[in-house]
C-alpha cells in the first residue's frame, strides 16, 4: 500500500523580510521628531538668523548699562544723603562753640580757653568745610525766603534797612547747592518818626 505525506495548502506566502524603504520610514522609538535645534519656527534645520541674534545682544547689553548706572545713580544719592544727616547733627555742635566763644569774649575768660575752643571750632569747621559745606551768613543781605527764615522784625528808621537784615541769631548752611539749615535772622521794618508834641501855649 502506497502512502503519500499531506501537502500544505497553497495559497499566498508572507514576505521574509521588510524592504530597506519600508525600514527607514518608521521612525525610530523615543527619537526627537521636531526640529533641530537652533532651527527658525517652520524650518527644519535651519540655523538661527546671526542679524536676530546680534539685535538680541545689543538689547541685553542697553539694558545692563542702563541698570548698572541706575544703581550707581542710587549708590551717590544715599551716599549724599547720609552725610548730609552727618552734617545737620554737627551744625548744632558748632552754634554752641560760637555761644561759648561769644560768652567767654564778653565775660574776658582765660585767654587760652578762649584760644583753645577756638581751635576746636576751627578744626569742626574744616571737617565741614571738607564735606562740601558752605556758611551763609546773612547780616546787612536783603531778606530772601528761600535762604533765611525770619525769626523777629527791628523797627529801623532809615530806609535803606527797610527789609534789610539786621541781626542773625544762627548762621545758615548748603552743601551741594542744597540748602541744609536757612539763616535764622531778624529783619529791620521802617518806623515812622515820632513827630514832637505840640506844646499848648497859655496866655
């Protein structure tokens, strides 16, 4: 008896192997699939405009020295400010050496005290003198608001003295250009003079 092996059915085979077209085109897993870096907006790997890049520096650069001179600004403004704190409490401390100084001349005191609290308000005034300051000192000026404060008015009867100063009770003081203390002053006001009284005559 003759036996025969079952035959497989026919029909279609499946491909052995995928083509090397099919292969590049299926991207890889966990591969980037946007553009490249540096690349424009709808490019793909284009480098970056170098005219875009420079116009970019030169912004960062304007703004860097704009704040680099606004802290510098910031910087000589406190530093302006603290010593003119500095200066207005020492300015107390020299009207009273002039007071001594005044008190000891009117009451002949020992010549070398007196020659000694002179020395020491030399010495303050040059180290105000050194941060800029400047005395003003007002006696025979007009009177100006913007520098003196006016304290009392003197009744005077000449007119030339007639809004004039007359007497200065502290001095003033501006450092900078900026004024730290108005001269504090009495100003002269005209007075009429008094006309001589009729004497009645009696017969």
């Amino acid at each position: 008896m003759v036996t025969t092996e079952p035959r497989e059915p026919a029909g279609p085979q499946p491909a052995a192997s995928a083509s090397a077209s099919d292969v590049a085109a299926d991207p890889v897993p966990g591969a980037a699939t946007g553009p490249l870096p540096g690349a424009r907006p709808g490019t793909l790997g284009e480098a970056a405009d170098p005219a875009v890049d420079r116009q970019a520096a030169l912004r960062a650069l304007r703004n860097l020295e704009a704040t680099e001179a606004r802290l510098e600004r910031n910087a000589r403004r406190e530093a302006e400010e603290t010593r003119g704190k500095l200066v207005q409490e020492l300015l107390p401390v020299l009207d009273n050496l002039d007071r001594t100084i005044r008190a000891a001349q009117a009451g002949r005191s020992d010549p070398a005290l007196l020659e000694g609290v002179h020395m020491v308000r030399q010495q303050l005034e040059g180290v105000l003198r050194g941060y800029g300051v400047e005395r003003i000192d007002a006696i025979g000026q007009r009177f100006d608001p913007a520098i003196h404060e006016a304290i009392g008015m003197i009744g005077v009867d000449d007119p030339q003295r007639h809004g004039a100063i007359v007497h200065q009770a502290e001095p003033g003081y501006r450092m900078a250009g900026r004024l730290l203390r108005p001269a504090k002053v009495s100003v002269g006001k005209l007075v009429a003079p008094q006309q001589p009284r009729a004497v009645p005559y009696w017969r």
